[in-house]
C-alpha cells in the first residue's frame, strides 16, 4: 500500500487531520488498533473551544453539533459556599464554548470519512513506523493476521499518550518535561437533567468537584480522589453524597441525581516532548502533550496541532516548501505550553494538594477571590478557556 501521508490514530487529532488533507486533496491513510465502535464509544473530553466549532462547520461535519451541542456562555467558580460567574461572553467580545461529547465528534469526523470513500483500517495489530529519518517511512501492522507495509512519504503519529510514534524516536533527541499531581478524577456519567445551566468548578475542602453535562439528559460530575484509589472502593451512594457535601451552597443548591451508568479513576497529569517532530514523523495530539482535564484544553489542543500540520503538508505539496514542516514543532509548541501553563494553573487553584498545608489554601482562597472579583484576572481565564487565536 501506498500514500502520501499515514496517520496512525483514529482520535480526534488523526481524524480531523484526515479529513482537512481530504479538503486539499491530499491522500492519507488512517491506521487505528481498535474497533470502530470502540473508538465510537470511549467517553473523554466534551468542552469545545469556538476554533473547533468553526473547523467542524468548516470541514461539513457540523450539522449534528448545531443540533445537540450546548452553548456555555460562562462557568461558574464554586467555594466558601457561592457561587461566581465568569461571563465568557461579556469577557471575550461574546465568545463561548460548545458542551458536545468527544464520541460525538468523533462519530461526525469517521461518517465524514467514510461517506468519502476514504480509508480508515480499523483493528490494525502489532502497529510500528520504520524509516522515519528517510524520504519513504513506512507503517507496518497485520490486519486479520496477515502483514501489511504503508508506504508514505510523511508519518503523523497522532496514537495519543499510550502511542507507539512518540517512543520511535530516538530517546537522545528527546526532551520530556512532566508533572504528576497527588490526585486524579473520579468521573461518573449520570443519567439526569443537567444542575446547571453551565459548568461549576467547585474548590472545598473536601476536595475539588465539577459539574458538567454532555446532553439534555446526561451529567458529567467528577470529584478530586486518591489517583491510586479503586473504583471499587466507591459505591453509587457514596459519590452521591462527596458530591452533595462538596458542593453545597449557603442558599441550598441542589444536584439532580439519577442513575450512574459509568464512573472510572482518571489519573492527572502534564507533559510534553520536545521537538514535536523528528525526520518525516510529526507526533499530534495526545502523542506529543498531556494537560490535566481541568482546563478542557486536550482535545482543542490536538485540533490546533494538526491544523497547523494540515497547513505545513499542503504547502509542501502545493508549492514545495518545506519551511512550515520545518517549523512545525516551534509553532505549536507556544500554544502547547499556553494550555500547559493554563491546565496547570486551573489545578493548582481548584485542588486540595496536602491537607495541612494552611499556607498553599490561603494562597488558593486569594487566587479565586481575586478571579472572581478582577476583571482583568477574570478575563484571562476566560480568554484562555475560550480558547486564544488560532495564531497563537
Ligand atoms: C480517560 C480520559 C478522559 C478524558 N477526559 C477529558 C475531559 O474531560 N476534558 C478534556 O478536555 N480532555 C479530556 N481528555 C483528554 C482528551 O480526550 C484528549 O486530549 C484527546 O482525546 C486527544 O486526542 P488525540 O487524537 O491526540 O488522542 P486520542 O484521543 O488518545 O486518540 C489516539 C488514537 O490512537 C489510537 N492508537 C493508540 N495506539 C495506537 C497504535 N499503536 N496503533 C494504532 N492506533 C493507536 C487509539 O486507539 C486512539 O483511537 C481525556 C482523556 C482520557 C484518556
């Protein structure tokens, strides 16, 4: 098999990249190692930045989010007892975000894709990239136990964290920046009406909680647990109630409760590597950054790299440059550290981090009284939420 460009990953990053080539006409081939209907259903991210939005309208795979996504013109920041709103809107010349699940997006992006006629190999085994400091890398796999080779001339590794691309390239070119933090994510899916109107972000000392939705009858509320805990340990009843005490108001808010039909331990942490790119192989994505959830950046990030990706490929073929692949790694990581820095600075703000450090909450509880109360303060959480130009 051969084509002009091998994506290996069917998220968000390898798909949307898939179908902007398609736009330009140029060829691609998508290799994922699971099923479509595993990629179909895997419950992420679900906070869309107004550049991703417009892309997906963009690209004629819109219509399905102007029907069912919800615009959030603000989210609300919870503590002492009240409630605060950032008014993305008013803050951000009227931009807001889009609450549309990630397996939605997703479904758009494949049905997009395939109604093309353009090839996505679903449940391709053993994946690995060859030859990436050459003019012709391939990507080698078995598909149903027989061998295949790709032939390209470019290799986007967008196989996210857990990837093979990111761990091809030779380990002295590498340099990785990470953070761990003590404590992950205890997500649940509820079904029940949204709470609220808009997310609530809720730092009490019981630990962080958050309220969100993903559709008219669907909650997404996670609260801050022991990243090492197992899920087992907790029970319906008892997620119920940390949520009840943690985000209880003075004026008696109440949570809509209702069955919880999926609930798993979400580990946070912050990554990148640098350079984004060695030889004919761009990393994308999840591949080559991690942000913890808090700030909503993973999946918007993913689309900014592989925009300017799409841009760099369609200039080497249109007019032969090869200066915007050059420059690939540099472009997209001063957006990538933006959201590393924002992600970061949402956490530390919101997150109970060791419980008899007396110091770090006070610093906390000025942090968030001096957001809520600055216009400016607020304005710079709401420009970054919102997302920064597509320059930046
Ligand atoms: C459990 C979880 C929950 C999340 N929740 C949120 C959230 O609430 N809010 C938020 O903003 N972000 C969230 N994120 C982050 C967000 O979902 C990611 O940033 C986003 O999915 C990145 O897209 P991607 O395409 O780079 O990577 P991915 O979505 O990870 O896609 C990579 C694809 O590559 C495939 N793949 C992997 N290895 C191989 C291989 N060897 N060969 C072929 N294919 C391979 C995978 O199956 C996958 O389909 C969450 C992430 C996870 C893991």
């Amino acid at each position: 098999m051969r084509t002009q460009v091998g994506i290996v990953g069917a998220g968000p990053a390898g798909l949307f990249l898939s179908l902007l080539l398609q736009r330009e006409g140029i060829e691609s081939v998508v290799v994922e190692m699971h099923s479509r209907k595993y990629v179909e259903e895997r419950i992420r991210a679900g906070v869309l930045e107004q550049g991703t939005v417009d892309l997906m309208h963009k690209l004629g795979v819109g219509e399905r989010l102007k029907l069912q996504g919800l615009e959030h013109g603000g989210i609300e920041l919870r503590f002492g007892g009240r409630g605060h709103r950032i008014d993305f809107r008013e803050l951000t010349n009227g931009k807001c975000v889009t609450i549309y699940a990630q397996h939605e997006v997703i479904k758009d992006l494949i049905a997009a894709r395939l109604a093309a006629n353009r090839p996505i190999l679903f449940a391709a085994e053993n994946v690995s990239v060859h030859g990436l400091d050459g003019e012709r890398p391939t990507i080698q796999f078995q598909m149903n136990g027989a061998p295949e080779k790709l032939e390209c001339d470019f290799i986007a590794g967008c196989d996210g964290f857990h990837g093979i691309s990111r761990a091809s390239i030779p380990e002295e070119i590498q340099h990785v920046f990470s953070r761990s933090y003590p404590f992950g994510w205890l997500g649940i899916l509820m079904q029940a009406p949204p709470s609220a109107q808009e997310l609530i972000y809720t730092y009490h000392e019981r630990g962080f909680a958050l309220v969100s939705t993903r559709s008219p009858d669907l909650q997404r509320l996670y609260i801050q647990c022991d990243p090492q805990d197992d899920i087992a340990n907790w029970s319906d009843a008892m997620i119920v109630e940390e949520l009840q005490l943690r985000l209880a108001t003075k004026d008696n808010w109440q949570l809509l409760v209702g069955p919880i039909i999926q609930k798993s331990i979400l580990a946070m942490r912050s990554f990148v590597i640098e350079p984004m790119q060695y030889g004919r192989l761009f990393l994308a994505g999840d591949a080559a950054h991690i942000v913890p959830p808090t700030g909503a950046k993973g999946l918007n990030l993913a689309v900014a790299d592989v925009r300017h990706l799409a841009r760099a490929l369609t200039m080497f073929y249109k007019q032969n440059r090869t200066d915007l692949l050059e420059a690939y790694s540099t472009t997209c990581l001063r957006r990538v550290w933006r959201a590393e820095h924002f992600s970061w600075w949402m956490t530390s703000m919101l997150h109970r981090f060791l419980d008899d450090d007396a110091f770090q909450q006070r610093m906390q509880r000025s942090q968030l009284d001096y957001t809520v109360s600055s216009r400016a303060a607020a304005t710079s959480l709401a420009e970054n939420y919102v997302g920064l130009p597509f320059t930046w």
